[in-house]
C-alpha cells in the first residue's frame, strides 16, 4: 500500500516550503522518523521524516522547487 508524504505547515504563517535538498533516493528504504528532504520556509531550515516504514517509491517535488502546503513531496511504499 503506498502512502504520500505531504507537507505541513512548519510555522505559524507558513504557506510554502523550497525543497533544499532529498536526504534518501527513490528506491531507499526508509524507517518511520528518517529525514526524507530538508526545506526552507520562513528563513528557516526543516527536515521533513518519513511518516512511516517501507521503500521510498518516488519523489514527487524536486530540488528547487516551491511547494504549497498540502502538496505530496513523495510516495513511499509500506512495508509488508
């Protein structure tokens, strides 16, 4: 079953993030609380962590890229 990895919000007034930087790579395995991808929102930098066990399925959002809150940053397929 996959699941998306959506952003939140990280700050009180925050409507967009800029991806910095993906810490895994499509095809990793990820625990439930790894960093996925480091953002930048209202001058700040912020992990965003897996929600859950399985395999990085695809990134969705790339470096670069500014994306609303709400948006799906990856897919990740649970682990059986």
């Amino acid at each position: 079953m996959a699941a998306d990895v959506v952003l939140e919000s990280l700050a009180a007034e925050m409507e967009f993030a800029t991806i910095l930087r993906w810490l895994k790579r499509a095809g990793d395995t990820v625990v439930a609380g790894d960093p996925l991808v480091e953002v930048e929102a209202d001058k700040a930098n912020y992990e965003i962590e897996s929600p859950l066990g399985g395999t990085l399925a695809e990134i969705v959002a790339f470096e670069g890229d500014e994306i609303p809150v709400g948006a799906v940053l990856a897919v990740i397929e649970e682990a059986a």
